[in-house]
C-alpha cells in the first residue's frame, strides 16, 4: 500500500513564524504534491513538484515555497506566517506512467493554526 | 478552462435508500476521472479511476460511471459508514489535477 506520511497532524504557530511542513512517501513515485483545504473553497494546489529539485506553482502560491531534495520528501514552508494561513495542508504523490498514473495519494493532513 | 462541479453539495439518505452524486466536467485532453472518499479531519482516499466514456468500476456498495460530460457515483443500500465527503477529480494532458467540491453524504441508521 502507498504510504504518505506527514510530520505534524495539528502545529499552532504565532504571525511571522517561519513554518515547515513536511512529507514523505514511500511508493517511489514521481509527483508529489501540496493543497490547502478550507470549508466551502476545496482543495487548492499550492505547489507540485515531478522530479527532485522541479517545482511549479500551482493556483495559490504567494506566501508558500517548497523543496524537493530527495524523491521521497517534498517540504512546504511559510516564510512569514499569517493568520489566513491558518487551514488544513494535505500532501499527496502519483506516479506519471504505467497503471494507476495520476491517481493521488494523500497523506493524514496537517491542520494548522497561526495565531 | 477546465472545470469540476459536483452536485449536490450534501445528500441526507436513510440506510438502504440508493442514490446517485453527479461530477459534470469540462477538461482538455482527460487523462482519468477520478473519485475519493474524505473522512472528517483525514485525507482523501482513492477509490476509483475511469479513463473513458461507458467505463464503469465498482467497489462493495459503490459503482462508478463515466460518459463523455460526467460521471456519477452509485451508491447502493447505503450503510452509516458510508457517510463521508466524496470528491471527484480530472487530470488533463498536463500534471494538472482540478478538484470538485465535493458532496457530503450524510446516511441515517
């Protein structure tokens, strides 16, 4: 079974805290992911990331930046952190070729509060 | 632009009362059509994929169908323990994957 595993389920950090979130999985697989989730809005894709060291944008990048040093982790950090901030954050990964492309798989979710 | 809506966006069943949840999609270049189960405060979870229109996959009280503008999540005497947010997501020709909203599905003993 694909595991995703992320470093935190609940993190309270204070307004201008620079905050990292990590995720790792096990699967080898070469896409990995970041969203957001908050209610009435879905998930939201902040960065993705296919390859080590590649990474994109996705629909809600400002304030967010990520690393991608070794295929298994893929980190997502909040320089400053701000109140609206302030969400669920799910990782996932996929694999891009081959049965089962493109079919995500999450990790637990970290939810966290900036205060 | 590509674009997921699911509807609706909650459904109250009795247990054993079967219905269905729709994804209506627009998407360039499908890749797969896919649908998860979210539990409250937990990620989602895979449940199905379907690449193409008259595809149809099932899994214990659930059975997923494609066609060429939407699919639809079956649910078949539905149990308590089916209550959870169901979401239906598109790849297209890129990496890109577009999340529905989601339905929440509410099943009464």
């Amino acid at each position: 079974d694909v595991k995703v595993t992320q470093s935190s389920r609940y993190l309270v950090k204070r307004t201008g805290e620079k905050v990292f979130l990590e995720c790792v999985q096990d699967m080898d697989h070469e896409n990995m992911f970041w969203y957001r989730q908050d209610p009435g809005l879905g998930l939201r894709l902040i960065y993705f990331s296919y390859d080590v060291k590649m990474k994109e944008k996705g629909d809600i990048p400002e304030g967010y930046s990520v690393s991608r040093e070794k295929k298994e982790r893929f980190s997502l950090i909040l320089e400053s952190a701000s109140t609206n901030q302030t969400s669920m954050y799910l990782c996932a990964s996929s694999t891009l070729t081959g049965p089962g492309s493109y079919e995500q798989y999450f990790g637990p979710g970290t939810r966290l509060t900036v205060t | 632009e590509d674009q997921v809506t699911q509807s609706p966006e909650a459904l109250r069943l009795q247990e054993g009362e079967s219905s269905s949840l729709n994804c209506s999609y627009t998407v360039s270049g499908l890749r797969g059509l896919f649908w998860y189960r979210q539990d409250p405060g937990k990620g989602p979870e895979f449940l199905f994929t379907l690449y193409s229109a008259g595809e149809e996959k099932e899994k214990e009280r659930l059975k997923a169908t494609l066609t060429k503008k939407e699919s639809f999540l079956h649910i078949t005497a539905p149990k308590p323990e089916d209550s959870a947010t169901y979401l239906c997501a598109s790849s297209n020709e890129g990496f890109k994957t577009i999340f529905g909203a989601g339905t929440r599905l509410f099943v009464k003993a």
